[in-house]
C-alpha cells in the first residue's frame, strides 16, 4: 500500500512539472493583439506581480524606459520612442536569466518587437530616417 502511494505521488509530482512550463507561459497576462507602449507597460507591471521580474529595481528601470518612450510617441518623436523600446529590449537581454525568468524575457521582447513595428509601420508622419528594427529573432541571436 505505501508503494502504491508512494507511486502516485511521483507520478503527479512529474507531471505537475511537465505542465509547469506551459502553466507559466500561460499566466504572461499580456494582450497580443494590443500593440502599444501601455500594453508593454501592464505587461511588465504582471511579469512582476507574478514574480517573473524577481527585482523592484530592474522592474522600475524597465518601466521608466517605457514611460520615456510614452512621452517621445506623444509629442510625435516616433523615432526617440523606438530608441527607448530598444534601449527597453537590450535590458530585458541583459537581465534574461539574472532577474527576468529566460522564457517571459523572450516574451518581453517579443512584445516591444510587436509595439516597434507598429511604431514603424504607421506611428507617425514623421519621416524615418532609421533602418527597420529585426523581429523574430530570438535573444542568443540578436547581434
């Protein structure tokens, strides 16, 4: 009987570990379809209720990256406000796997990758004077 026991334990303890990776990226909380800095924004607000941005500060600094970028897109600086989401983008690689969970890191720039090329695809009149920003590639693979 305590073998049995024992067994079923395991089993469920295995299993449980198998759909952690799937439960967790199902908890990212962000709206995909929602292609804007505000979006970014509540997106790193719940990484790090969920504990996925394990540092205030580093959660603070991303946030305040983001607001910049807030300010530049609404006084019409559409290419200042890509700077900061890239500058947002090259700290969410830098803190991948120190502070920010590696799997919601990837999740995280593919979400600014989403916001930037909105920004560029029609955030603005403005004239860009600046080379498209690469999408689609994962973190160990940007240059």
């Amino acid at each position: 009987m305590m073998k049995r026991w024992l067994l079923v334990c395991m089993v469920t303890v295995l299993s449980l570990l198998a759909v952690s990776p799937v439960l967790a990226h199902e908890d990212m909380g962000c709206a995909h379809d929602a292609t804007t800095i505000a979006s970014l924004r509540e997106c790193v607000v719940h990484a790090r209720d969920m504990g996925h941005i394990d540092n205030d500060g580093v959660a603070r600094s991303l946030l305040k990256k983001l607001d910049k970028a807030q300010v530049n897109l609404d006084r019409g600086k559409v290419d200042d406000a890509i700077d900061k989401l890239e500058d947002f983008v090259e700290m969410v690689e830098d803190q991948s796997g120190e502070h920010i969970d590696p799997m919601h890191a990837e999740h995280l720039v593919h979400h600014a990758h989403l916001v930037i090329m909105a920004l560029e695809d029609g955030g603005s009149t403005v004239e860009r004077t600046r080379p498209r920003y690469r999408t689609g590639v994962s973190l160990l693979e940007q240059p």
